[in-house]
C-alpha cells in the first residue's frame, strides 16, 4: 500500500470536513485513521467508545468512492453526536433501528449503490425509487441518512438539487438534521 493512497484517503475525509464546517455543520473531534488490508479494498468504518470517535477512512479507487465514504462515515460521526432522531420529523424518516440481520445486509447491499458510480443519481437499478442507496433502504434510519449525505457530496455537494424521488427525504434531513447540527 503506498504512502500517496493513504494520503488520498486522509485528504478526502479533510475536504468533506471542511465542507461541512463551511455549511455551518458542527463536526466533533474524532480520530483519523488509514488502516486496511493491502490487498483489499474498502474497510471504512466509526468505533464510538464513550466520548472517543475514531474514523477509519478504508481503500478505494477514484474520487467519487473516496468521497462517497468519506461523507458516509463522517455521517456517522455526526449522528453519534448530534443524535438528529430526537426531531419528530427526522424521525419519521430516518428513524428505522438497524434490523436484526445488519450483518447480511451490510455484506450484500452497502456496495451496489455506490459501485455504479454518476448512475447512482438516478433511481431503479442502482437504486430504489426513494431511498438514497439499496442499503440505506434496508440498513435502519442511520444508514439512509449516511447514504443520502454521501450521494449528495459524491455528486457535487449539498446546495444541489437532488434526484426528484429524493426531494423530500432531502428536505427533511436539510432542515430536520443537518442545519441543526450547528
């Protein structure tokens, strides 16, 4: 694994930080790191241990998955922090608990979404009419607001209007979760 991909990931997570702190978004301290499997790619990932967060930033070819991941797991950062699900309409979206079988769906949904890279904006194939990814519709509310930010980011950033199908979950999250989270 060389150096200049570790710097890769580490300066996609940066730049999606900066631009949610240039959106207002308050993001929480949190741990950096870089560590995968030299062969494998992927291996993102957030472990909360009481106030310490620290964020894994895994191996991925390309800008748009680098970015993708970087804003799906600092997703996780925020809701660990910011704990949008408190709002009753936030609520009503993305509120979903994790279903028993997480694991699976995890193992068999987290990649198809974001693997069809720029056709990951329209529904159908890629993904469901409604939901931002196959598994933020399957994976409980916290998962479908880390997949919605991070299609949003990987397609441009969040002042863009989203897909039609997306319209509404967007607003709900904009004004119920991510401006609040000053």
């Amino acid at each position: 694994m060389s150096a200049q991909t570790k710097i890769l990931a580490t300066d996609a997570v940066e730049h999606a930080v900066h631009y949610l702190r240039s959106c207002g978004i308050h993001v929480p301290k949190f741990n950096l790191t870089t560590d995968w499997h030299p062969w494998k790619p992927g291996n993102s990932y957030v472990l909360t241990e009481r106030k310490n967060v620290s964020l894994n930033m895994g191996r991925y070819r390309g800008t748009f998955l680098r970015n993708w991941f970087a804003m799906h797991e600092l997703g996780h950062v925020l809701w660990d922090h910011h704990r949008p699900d408190r709002s009753k309409p936030f609520r009503a979206e993305f509120g979903e608990q994790r279903p028993e079988d997480y694991l699976q769906i995890h193992a068999r949904e987290s990649w198809k979404t974001v693997m069809s890279h720029l056709a990951s904006w329209n529904s159908g194939l890629p993904r469901p009419p409604g939901e931002p990814s196959w598994y933020g519709a399957k994976g409980g509310g916290d998962e479908r607001f880390c997949e919605l930010i991070a299609l949003m980011y990987a397609h441009g950033d969040f002042s863009k209007d989203p897909p039609p199908d997306l319209s509404g979950l967007w607003e709900v999250c904009w004004k119920y979760g991510l401006s609040r989270m000053t």
